[in-house]
C-alpha cells in the first residue's frame, strides 16, 4: 500500500509532504490534552512521517489483518501506540490494534497503571502474567547481565500470545539508537555486521515483527512521551544493572553526535546501502569467479 507520494534521495525512498497528508486536521482523541505548542507539534508531525515511511519503505502493511502491539510501560512503546493509533484513526493503517504487556513478576510492578490507561484511551488490550523474573534471576549468575535471557523469554511469550489472539505480526518499538547499538555491538562483540532489521520473519514462519519506530530518533520519542504525559514504568531488572554494553554503544554514539552533528542519521542510511562487493564475504559475493577480461 503505498502511503504517499514518494521520491527517490541519496538512494532512499523519501516520503513527500503533501501538506502533511492532514496531519494539521485533527487528531485521535488520546491526543487531547496535547500540548499546543508550534514545536510540539512539528514533533508529533515528524515522528509520524517518519513511521509513515518505514511501513512504506519495508512493506509493514503487505497482507497485514492484525497487529498485536507490545507494551512495556516506557516511552518508546507508549509512544509507538500512540503514533499507530493517530495513523489508524486517520485512515492510514487499515490494521487491528491489540496492546499487550507482559507482566514478568517485577518486584513492585505497578500492575494497575497500564490497565488503566489503555481502558481509559479505548484499545482493546491483553496484559498477561508470566513470571520470567524468577527465571532469570536463578539462571543467571551473579554480576552477569540479565537482558539476553529476558528478552528471549519476553519474545517467546509474545509470539504465542499473537497466535492466540490470531495476529499476523508482533510490532516492537525499537527505534534509531537500538538499531545503530545493536549493529555497533555485533560489530565489536560478535564479528558480524547486522542489526535489528525493521521487518523481520520469525524462526516459525508465521508471524511478522516489525519496528515501524526505525527511523525515529530517541530523544525525538523522550520528548514525545513526556509531552503527553505517559504513566512511565521503568524496568527493575534491567535498571539495577549497570556497565551493560548497550550503555557504552549509547554513550559512544552521543559522543559521535555530540562532534559531529548528523553522524546517527548518516550511519543509519548506511545500514540501507550495502555494497557486498566491497565488503569481505564471500556468501555473499562470488570473489572466486571475479577476473579481468582476457586481452586480446
């Protein structure tokens, strides 16, 4: 489906603006109380634009019926719903919206908050107990980090709860920083190049997960929660640990951006424009039969 007019820069699909496709005509209800400020709003016109185009660029709506979309309770997924809720309302994503959090047994875990909030918006939700806590606290040695296993626990659930609830796709609120940290950690602690990819196929087969947030940057989405004000609730398990390595890629990546400004975007684009013949796999390029043509 294609969302609007496009055009091709730098070798990227670039939405077009057509007056904003009526973003200025209104706004879903949850968007109420939101600030009226010219920035503001030229905040919430950008990161809609931007999820726009990645349900463009990477075919989010081919075949697409239901979405179940998770939700942690931080500002990332918060404001992920938000954005698909506006487009949904809109017109613009002809797709059914589920949320669903997965209690995992957090000590202190304040379980009414996201109740609550998505009754009080009106989308239909799923929250589902699972304690994973407990799993990972015992198989999880002492000064070790948590988020591996946590993360494949969390995922295992959600998959089966899309299948249960008859989804095709599990729609995750990664963004720019996560996809530019995890590419840098495969980099310097796997040996690989890859990232998080914005639509990828599950192992099974049946289900989808796509990450319509992959071109939005993270400050854009710190400032987007906090302007409408979502019940944040931050994650025990994860925070209580510190020196993790996703927190030196973060600080390196704000240092690179702090020298030299645009450097995320421009690493980002890098990770659409992949030359494998100047790279050094062989899987992927046939070196053995490269040659020069015979002189005459």
């Amino acid at each position: 489906m294609e969302l609007a007019r496009s055009s091709e820069r730098d070798g990227m699909n670039i939405i077009v603006d057509e007056e904003d496709t009526g973003f200025d005509a209104g706004a879903h209800p949850l968007f109420a109380r939101m600030p009226s400020s010219v920035s503001f709003n030229k905040l919430r016109k950008r990161l809609l634009r931007q999820t726009r185009q990645a349900l463009d660029d990477f075919g989010m709506l081919k075949g697409a019926k239901r979405w179940l979309v998770g939700l942690s309770g931080g500002k990332d997924s918060y404001s992920l719903l938000a954005l698909l809720m506006d487009l949904q309302w809109r017109g613009l994503l002809p797709v059914e919206l589920i949320a669903c959090n997965l209690d995992q047994g957090q000590p202190n875990f304040p379980k009414h908050i996201l109740p609550e909030y998505l009754t009080s918006i009106g989308i239909k939700h799923r929250i589902e107990y699972r304690d994973t806590y407990s799993v990972v606290k015992e198989k999880v040695p002492a000064g070790a980090t948590y988020c591996s296993l946590c993360s494949r626990l969390r995922r295992g659930n959600l998959y089966r709860i899309a299948r249960e609830e008859g989804c095709d796709a599990l729609v995750l609120g990664h963004h720019r920083e996560d996809i530019l940290e995890t590419f840098f950690m495969n980099l310097f602690h796997g040996g690989r190049l890859a990232s998080m990819p914005a639509k990828l196929l599950n192992d099974e087969g049946d289900l989808m997960v796509l990450r319509p947030l992959a071109y939005a940057a993270e400050d854009d989405l710190a400032k987007f929660a906090a302007a409408m004000e979502f019940p944040i609730i931050p994650c025990d398990l994860c925070g209580s640990q510190d020196g993790l390595e996703r927190n030196a890629m973060k600080a390196m990546l704000a240092d690179i951006e702090r020298r030299m400004p645009g450097r995320k975007d421009t690493m980002l684009r890098a990770l659409g424009h992949v030359n494998p013949s100047h790279l050094l796999d062989p899987r992927l390029f046939d070196f053995q039969s490269l040659s020069p043509e015979p002189k005459e």
